[in-house]
C-alpha cells in the first residue's frame, strides 16, 4: 500500500512513536492508524526533520482530515538546501503532512521513504 493511495479522509490516527535509538543511522518515526477499520502501521524512516503541532484536551478519536505527500512545502527547500551546502544530495526527500479534524492538529514528517504494512 502506497501512501498516495490511502483515503486518509476520516481513518483514525492512534499512536506516534519516534525511534532514535540508532541516532542518524535509523532516525524513524511510527505513526499506527486505522485505515478502513484495519490496523496499519505507517513508517517514516530516514527522517530529517518533522514538526509536530499537536493540541490536547478534546475527549474524542483522533479523525484524520487529510493526509498528503506535500511537494510546495517551504520547509522542504530549505532542508534540501541546506543539506545541499553540507554536501548531502537529498532529491528524495518528501514531507508527508497530517492535519487532524478532531484537535486541528498538524503534522509534518520529512523524510526519504514510507511503508505502509498491517499492524
């Protein structure tokens, strides 16, 4: 399952875990959702940066509004370019954004690659 061809319109996101236990190796971050009523993992591995603006206090699931590969990102420019200074080519790199219906929330994670598999 690619992350293009999810309908993130109202799955429920359920979990976010951030993995630097292999620090600049294996920077990862592990969203788990329910997609279609099936419990997915989703996989950012090879991340670079990510913003999370998350709110709390509402008593409801958290509903995704929508979920897309974000290509305009100004942030995302301006990490390849810098990178680009440092002599790091990073043509690949996408960010993948989240808002959320239920708190309004909003999540970036720019990174090199995504998987999606059963939870």
């Amino acid at each position: 399952m690619k992350f293009e061809e999810v309908n993130w319109h109202d799955q429920t996101l359920l979990n976010i875990t951030i993995d630097r236990g292999n620090p600049g190796k294996a920077d990862i971050i592990e969203l788990t959702a329910l997609v279609d009523e099936s419990r997915v993992k989703i996989l950012f591995k090879d991340v670079y940066y990510a913003e999370l603006k998350l709110n709390f206090g509402i008593i409801a699931e958290e509903m995704i509004k929508y979920a897309i590969n974000n290509t305009d990102d100004t942030m995302l420019f301006e990490l390849k370019n810098q990178w680009h200074k440092l002599g790091v080519e990073l043509d690949e790199l996408k960010c993948f954004e989240f808002n959320t219906n239920s708190t309004n929330s909003i999540i970036k994670i720019y990174s090199l690659s995504c998987d999606i598999c059963k939870a």
